[in-house]
C-alpha cells in the first residue's frame, strides 16, 4: 500500500489556470457543476430525475451489515459510476481551488462507499443489492468491470490530489478482488464496457504495483479471441439487465483480438476507452502490433468517421459508429462521453508517438464537441451533441427523438454531466507533457507552470481560442522536492532539459520568437528556423518546435513568444459524406462555428456565397465574450405568390444577408432555435 500524503505529482499539481478562457470554466466547474452534481447524486434537487447513487451504497452497506435492506436498487445499472465521476472531478478542484469544507465531503462519501465494500473487496451496488449470486456472470451488459474502472480513476484522483490514500486502498482492494477472479482463479472474461483497462494502467503507475498493469493488458489480449464469449455467457444465465439483450460483437468491440482491429465499430464510448488503454498498453509494454492497430483505429476515426466538431458515434442505435462517411448532421449522436473519449485516446497516442497531430483532434474535440455538452452556466447538459438543429422536428420527432434542441438539467443515464466536470478539472494533464526530458506545451491556457524538482517557472499568458498569441515567460527557480513520488511516479521523470511548443496543424501562417528575435516562421504552410544562436540546435519534427531550455534561462529568465494565424477559413467536406454535399463549415483556429436563429432568424433558408471571405465581426459578450464571425451570402425568400407552397416551378429569390456564426460549442445558450454547422453554398 502507498503511504498516507506521499501526493503523486501531475500536471494538475503543477500547473494552475490563471485566467481567460479557461478559468472562465473552471471557476464554473467549481462554483456550479461539482456543487450541482454533488446535489444531484443525493437527491436533493426538485424537479430533475432522480439519481438514487449515493443512496445504492447506503443501502448496501445496511444490507452488508444487517443482513437485510428496506429499499431496492435504484437508477441505471451502472448508477454507481456517477458517484465515481463526481468524486473524481472533485477531487481535481481540490489542486486548484482547496476547499477544506468540500474536502469533508469527500471524506464523508468514501465513508459511504467503503462501507459498502465487500469483505473480499467487491463493490458494485447493483450486485450487492439485486443480485449477489450472479456476480461476473453477465460482463457483457451489467457494467461491473466499468463501475470498477470510474472508481479506480477516482482513487487516483483522490490520492493525487490530498496524498489521502482511504478511496485508494478502498480500489485496490476492489482491483485485488477482481485479479483474483480473472488472473489467480482463471476465470474468463472481461468488461462489456471497456473502462477498466484504462484505469488500471492508472493504478499501476500510481501505487507501483506492475499486476495491475498485466492484468489490463490481460483484458485487452483476450478480448474477441473468443467472439461468441459473450454469446455464451448470455446462454449461460436466464436473467438480463434491458429485459433484451444485444449480443452482436461488433458493439462491444469483440469480433476480432484488439491486434486485428483496423476500423471502429460498435458503441463509440466503449471504443474510445478501449482504443485508449490499447495505446497505454502499447507503450507501457512495448507492444508494436497493439501500437499498429491504434494507429489503423485512429486513421478510420479521424479520416472516415469523425465529425468536423471532433465528435465520434454518428447513429443514436446503440450510440454506435455505423459506416465511413455516413455523418448526418441532424440525427448525428456524437456523445459527449464519446468525445471525451477520442481526446483520452489522442492524449494517449501522442504519448505513444510525440506526434503534435493527435493533440490537433485532442483540442478540436474539447473546444467543440465536449464543451458543446454543457450551458454556459454549468447547469444544463446535453448528452447527444447534432450539428444541425430543427424546432418542431429535434428531439420531436422518432428519427430525431435523441436530437434536443434544448439542454435538460440532469439525465437518468448522467454519464456526460460528470465526464465533462473532470475533464474540465483535470484541463492541465491534456495540456502539458513531460516525458523523454522534453516540456511538452500542448494547449494554450493562461496559467502557471511550477517545477520545482526542474527549477523552472513558466507564465503562459494568451486569450486562446478567441486570439493567436501566446506567451512564455521562463523564471528559474531554486530546484525543492516540494512533492514526494510515489514508488512509480506519475510523471516519468522532473528534470527538463527541451521545451517543445506545438505548431497546430490549422496555423498556416505562425511566428515563434525568443527574447524577441525570430527562430521560426510559418508562411503559406511552409517552416523555416533561422539561426538561434544558441548552444543547442533548435528543431521542428512531428509539429512540435523543440528548444533546448538552458539558453532559454541562462541568465534567469527569457520569454518565448509565439503568434498563430487563426486562419478564418471555409471548410469543406469530402464528396461521399451525403449531408455535406455543396456545403462549407467556418472554422477560426480550433472552433468550428454555427449560424443560429438568435443572430440570423430563419437559418434553413441561408446560403453563403463560394468566394465570399469569412470576417471577425463583434465580441459576444452574453456568450462568454466570444467572437462572432460574419460571412456574406444570400436568403431564400418564400415562394412569390404562394408562400405557404411546398413546392413551386418558379425559382426562388434571393436577398443578400451577412450571415452572422458563433462557435459551436456555444449554441443553445439564448433559447430554441434553428442551428446548422454546414451551410450551402451558392
């Protein structure tokens, strides 16, 4: 076991959200989502559908202790993971904003959960409650294995965060359990709904213990050896969780070993946090075929299956991946839990290969499609994320039922609302990386970054996404061991020796400079280094200009300055996708834009010339001071004569309109209305 407040250091330890963009969000996560959800999860808002969660595990630990329990399971099957994304993403606030009262309440819920913990370290309340004989009987549908994984994330979490290690040692017992049944005892299987995989990794690097790393690649090396597994198992028992059961292997990602796989099918969230723990498998055990088939997942996801908004499962039937270039915009599904997952995936395969252009989809993915997920005031969600939006028609209609053209307060199925508060908490481990000596810039947000065991202090000051420029200035300090690792470090290593800044893959036009003088310029997409005068080579490889740091702070401090063309541009879309055909999308840096009936009336009825240039136009400022872009085009006036027709063989009219767009991840937040990302062009 760890011991008591030995703190594992992480990103989120050493780097702390300053201002703008950023801390708009956090302080949002902080001050509404976590307080929100933490409500929410005890029952204790009106009007919203019930979650039941904290309520399951105090009545597993009555049952455990008294033998018997006056109330029955309630919620989803996998309820309990709520409380494990709530605990976890509280757990990330803590780092940035230390909240001894919130802290109590953790405390007081790991009280909860653990006294709902099993003798033998099992802890799944829908077992414990409804069916204890039948536990890892029905890995296929009752998502124990996933349960397991959100609790060990939170875990780690907790114990990263306060150097506590009572959810820690209440997971690893949970972890010790499941190891003996799948690894000592032999018994077959693994999780309908890949989860566990990834947090594994996660534990074994945080207590140092490599069997829970083997066993992760154990469940990745024998899923789909045996596609009928689940099958069987089904065969097996005479009860199941839906009251039907799908057992097509191609949802759950088991039709082939994960070696083979070479195109992402089934449930896009499952996908995602497989293709996640494939990659930390790859790396951590050196594992090239597994590596082969990432990058064979990640060329069909990101070349054939992903939306522009970095949104992943096209079909709301089984939440799935259907087909490449079938992306329909107003049924699209694209989770925010899916999405989600893409970025874990991204910032795992970056990981496994430096390549600047997995955190290109990592960022489109956040700063469209997950932050599309939540209102502006951190009180409302939505679970399914369309690129086109239809009053009368979204969320109305049966083909567009899973379509809301408004966000709800709370889900019964309240997977995304929580996914996205740690994503939002934990924002500095997506955007920075220390791995092979090499400080890795990866996101810009305006924060600062600590390294005491390094001895250096980096302030990165910007108003990205809305401006280009960003800037580093370097302090060196003197170097402490302000935090202790633990037996296996959760960073590979503190000293820094290379600073890389990424190059986004849309910036075709950027300037880099050091203590003022220019060393690298992107123009019209071509690179060029000038002469640095330094010590080091200065070099550009796999969209990443790497710096040796010691010139950078020889003389104490230096600054680093970098300006991004944000490149406003049109941007179009392969002819076999069927929904975009004669149609552009605006993108401004990472953001992808969308025209609403707030700004434009009747958007349906808008067309936007072919060579008309997009412009920036006015700040936003009841939409979180965003910058609105204007295009010019053209509005389809109703039929002359007969407004009211259908159809008419006389050619419609025109009138000229500038065509006003805000970021997609901001629609809905000034009531209902018409939204389309892909706009025809004429």
């Amino acid at each position: 076991m760890t011991k008591e407040n030995e703190k594992a250091p992480t990103m989120n330890h050493f780097f702390k959200v300053s201002g703008s963009f950023w801390k708009f969000y956090q302080e949002i996560a902080v001050k509404n989502i976590i307080p929100y959800q933490e409500k929410a999860i005890h029952d204790e808002i009106p009007g919203i559908e019930k979650s039941y969660s904290v309520k399951n595990f105090i009545l597993a630990a009555e049952k455990l202790k008294y033998g018997k329990t006056d109330g029955t399971f309630g919620g989803m099957v996998f309820q309990d993971s709520d409380v494990a994304k709530w605990l976890e993403a509280a757990s990330y606030s803590l780092v940035q904003y230390p909240d001894p009262a919130l802290e109590q309440r953790i405390d007081k819920l790991i009280e909860q959960v653990a006294a709902a913990q099993e003798a033998d370290g099992y802890l799944d309340t829908y077992f414990t409650l409804k069916y204890p004989d039948q536990k890892f009987k029905n890995l296929h549908d009752a998502h124990e294995l996933y349960c397991a994984g959100h609790f060990i994330e939170a875990g780690v979490a907790y114990y990263e965060a306060t150097g506590k290690t009572s959810l820690l040692n209440v997971v690893q017992k949970l972890a010790d359990c499941i190891y003996q049944h799948f690894i000592v005892e032999q018994n077959p299987g693994y999780s309908g709904h890949p989860e566990i995989e990834l947090a594994l990794f996660k534990l074994s690097r945080a207590t140092g213990n490599s069997k829970y790393a083997r066993l992760a690649k154990h469940f990745i090396d024998v899923r789909g050896v045996d596609s009928r597994f689940f099958n069987k198992e089904m065969e097996s028992r005479s009860w199941n969780v839906w009251g039907a059961e799908s057992v097509d292997p191609k949802y759950a990602q088991n039709d082939k070993p994960a070696k083979e796989l070479s195109v992402a099918t089934g449930h896009a969230v499952r996908a995602g946090y497989l293709y996640t723990a494939m990659a930390d498998a790859a790396k951590t055990f050196g594992d090239e075929e597994l590596a082969q088939a990432c990058r064979r997942l990640w060329q069909n996801i990101t070349q054939k299956r992903m939306y522009i908004t970095g949104g992943i499962g096209s079909t709301a039937h089984l939440e799935s991946f259907t087909a490449d270039y079938d992306l329909p915009n107003d049924t699209a599904y694209t989770e925010t839990c899916a999405a989600i997952s893409l970025m874990m995936f991204a910032r795992q395969m970056f990981r496994l290969e430096g390549d600047a252009k997995y955190i290109d989809v990592m960022e489109r993915s956040l700063y469209n499609n997950v932050l599309a997920g939540m209102q502006l005031d951190g009180k409302k969600f939505f679970y399914v994320n369309p690129l086109e939006s239809l009053p009368n028609i979204s969320g109305i209609i049966p083909t567009h039922k899973h379509a809301l053209s408004a966000r709800p307060g709370w889900f019964g199925c309240a997977c995304c609302p929580p996914n996205i508060a740690r994503t939002i908490t934990d924002i500095a481990d997506y955007a920075w990386a220390l791995q092979n000596k090499t400080l890795a810039s990866l996101l810009f947000i305006d924060g600062i970054l600590t390294l005491p065991q390094a001895g250096i202090k980096i302030t990165q000051s910007t108003n990205y996404p809305f401006e280009g420029a960003v800037c580093y200035s370097f302090e060196k300090i003197a170097k402490t061991s302000s935090f202790v690792k633990n037996a296996a470090g959760n960073i590979e290593e503190t000293e820094a020796e290379n600073f890389a800044l990424r190059i986004p893959g849309w910036a075709k036009n950027a300037r880099i400079s050091l203590n003022g003088k220019t060393i690298f310029k992107i123009e019209n997409g071509e690179a060029k280094i000038f002469n640095t005068e330094l010590n080091a080579p200065v070099s550009y490889a796999k969209g990443f200009l790497t710096i040796p740091l010691q010139p950078v702070i020889s003389a104490g401090s230096g600054k680093i300055e970098a300006s991004f063309d944000l490149n406003l541009r049109k941007v179009y879309c392969n002819s076999k996708v069927a929904s975009n055909s004669a149609k552009a999308a605006v993108m401004a840096g990472p953001l992808v834009y969308c025209a609403e009936s707030a700004d434009n009336g009747d958007v349906l009825g808008l067309r936007i010339w072919q060579k008309a240039e997009p412009q920036f136009g006015a700040v936003c400022s009841d939409l979180g001071n965003c910058r609105k872009i204007t295009v010019n085009g053209v509005r389809q006036l109703p039929f002359a004569g007969n407004e009211e027709a259908l159809y008419s063989d006389i050619a419609p009219s025109y009138q000229e309109v500038s065509v006003e767009l805000i970021p997609y991840y901001a629609w809905c937040n000034r009531g209902e209305g018409e939204m389309r990302v892909w706009l025809p062009l004429v």
